[in-house]
C-alpha cells in the first residue's frame, strides 16, 4: 500500500519529513536510479510490509526525488489527480505536466 500513511494516497502531514506527496508509474530505469542512490524500491522490506516495486507500479514518491530524477532525466510519469498539491511547492507544474500521464490511465 502506497503513501506516507500506508492508506493509498499521496497525503502529507507534520510526521513525513520525506514529503512523499507526487503519485508515479515507476519504471526501470527510475527504479535503478533510486536503488543507486541508496533508496532500492525494489528490494522487498517486509518489516514495513513492502513486497517491492516493480516496472509500472504506482508509487508515492518523495518529492525531492521526482525533483532528482527529473534533473537527471529520469523522472517517472506522473499520476497528477493523484499527486498532493503542495508538490508545486517543491517542482514546477509543467514539469510535473509534461510528465503527466494520461488522465484516468
């Protein structure tokens, strides 16, 4: 289950100093991105009940990564509806558009 809260929305409070507030199709090669930066989202945790992500999985990421992974040019799609509106806080909404995926896909 996705989200800061394990509830399956991308939702932030005071307790999420990560602000996992955009929503993501993963892909691979963000995937390996992550893992190189000493975040591996594919390896199972199961202390949190994570299975680990896989290719096409919807996420909620930490902004600060989105931000990362777009700078370097791997940046996941985009599930705007599903993506927390402070998150233009931290990124441009025209990236996070242009990288948006389809609406309702």
């Amino acid at each position: 289950m996705t989200g800061f809260y394990r509830d399956g929305y991308c939702r932030t409070g005071a307790g999420d100093v990560g602000l996992h507030t955009v929503c993501v199709q993963v892909t691979e090669e963000f995937l390996l991105f992550s893992r190189s930066r000493g975040n591996d989202l594919m390896a199972p945790a199961p202390q949190w009940d994570f299975p680990g992500l896989q290719p096409g999985d919807r996420w909620c990421l930490c902004v600060t990564r989105w931000k990362e992974a777009f700078d370097a040019g791997v940046a996941p799609k985009v599930c705007l509806e599903a993506t927390h509106s402070s998150a233009i806080e931290w990124v441009n909404l025209e990236d996070l558009k242009a990288h948006a995926l389809p609406m309702g896909e």
